[in-house]
C-alpha cells in the first residue's frame, strides 16, 4: 500500500484490487490476513511470526515478501532476525481493510 496522501483504498481502483487479491482472492490470502493481524499487535521478525502462527518459516517469509512488495509492510533493516511492521498506510486505513475484506468474504460465502 504505497504512500497515497489523504486518498482513501476505494478511491484508487489498483489499491481496492490489490486488497482484495492479497487478502481474499488469491490462495495465500488467509495467511497474509493473520500476518498482518498479528504486526498490528507488535513488530515480529519471521521466526517470531512462525512460531505465532503455528507455520513454517519459509511460508512466512513468502507471505512478508509479498507484503513487503505491495507497502504493507516494511523491515527495520535488511539483516536476519530484524522485525517487520505495517506501514503508516495500513495503520491509517486499517478499518477500511477490515471492511472490504470481511465484506468480500461474506460475499464469497
């Protein structure tokens, strides 16, 4: 979710797809869902994710990967073992990502 001033996630068609693709419709979307539930609660590195979500570290560090590539979250630094957290974006649109994606998971049934 890269920087996007005031704007809100309905308000950019590519950002309101992306959601839905990362946290609905695509495979991964149930694990990159925790994920970022359990960065809202603190930053965690992989292993601490891991070991919180009960999965294999490779899983999480795919799911960050892709986390990390569309600004949902970002690293304190490059080095092993440095903790994730959810970007400034996220935290301020977070109740809108709650809703779309709860509202297209009702829909999905």
């Amino acid at each position: 979710m890269k920087p996007t001033g005031n704007s809100t996630i309905r308000g950019s068609c590519s950002r309101f797809s992306t959601v839905v693709w990362l946290f609905v419709n695509s495979r991964g979307a149930e694990v990159r869902f925790r994920i970022i539930e359990k960065l809202r609660e603190r930053p965690m590195n992989i292993n601490q994710l891991a070991k919180e979500l009960s999965m294999d570290y490779k899983t999480i560090k795919y799911h960050l990967m892709v986390l990390n590539k569309y600004g949902f979250v970002n690293r304190v630094n490059g080095n092993y073992g440095s903790p994730y957290y959810l970007s400034d974006e996220v935290f301020k649109h977070w109740s809108e990502l709650i809703q779309i994606v709860n509202s297209y998971k009702s829909y999905k049934g």
